[in-house]
C-alpha cells in the first residue's frame, strides 16, 4: 500500500511551480531540507526519481510529469470538496 500523503504531494507541485526546493520552501514557510525529505519520500514511494538535478535546474521525468498531472488534480479535487463542505 502506497504511503503518499497530500501533504507530499503539494509540495512536490510547489517545487515544481517554483522551480526549485529552496524557493518552494520559502513559499511553504519550510526549511530547503524538509521539502528535500518530503520529494525524497516520495521518490522511495513511486519508487522512481521524480526529477533529473542539473546545472540549468530541475526538469521533470516522464514519471514526474505522471504525477504532477494526477497531483494537481488531487489538490484540485481536496480543495474542492472543502468549498462544497463549505457552503452545505
């Protein structure tokens, strides 16, 4: 059974989104090396490696664009449901 948590999963978009650990960390208000250990974790999760790390930045592999798409569908669904809660 997989263990990812939404939580992982917003922070892999905000790196994504962000371009990069450190600016998504400071935009989650979280240390660099705890938005590495979350993508980490994730990484173990899917049991494949989310990004390809090089001089120019971050580049998504094809399955971090796998899970990126279901990602943001995810985040969209959570919030989703939270404003039909909302106005029940």
């Amino acid at each position: 059974m997989n263990d990812i948590s939404l939580k992982q999963l917003e922070i892999f978009v905000a790196v994504v989104e962000y371009g990069g650990f450190t600016r998504a960390a400071e935009e989650l208000n979280m240390t660099q090396p705890a938005v590495s250990h979350h993508i980490k974790q994730l990484e173990q999760e899917v049991d494949a490696p989310l990004f390809v790390r090089n001089k120019a930045g971050l580049k998504l592999t094809p399955q971090g664009e796998i899970v990126v798409n279901y990602a943001r569908r995810m985040k969209a669904l959570h919030e989703r449901m939270f404003a039909e809660l909302q106005n029940a």
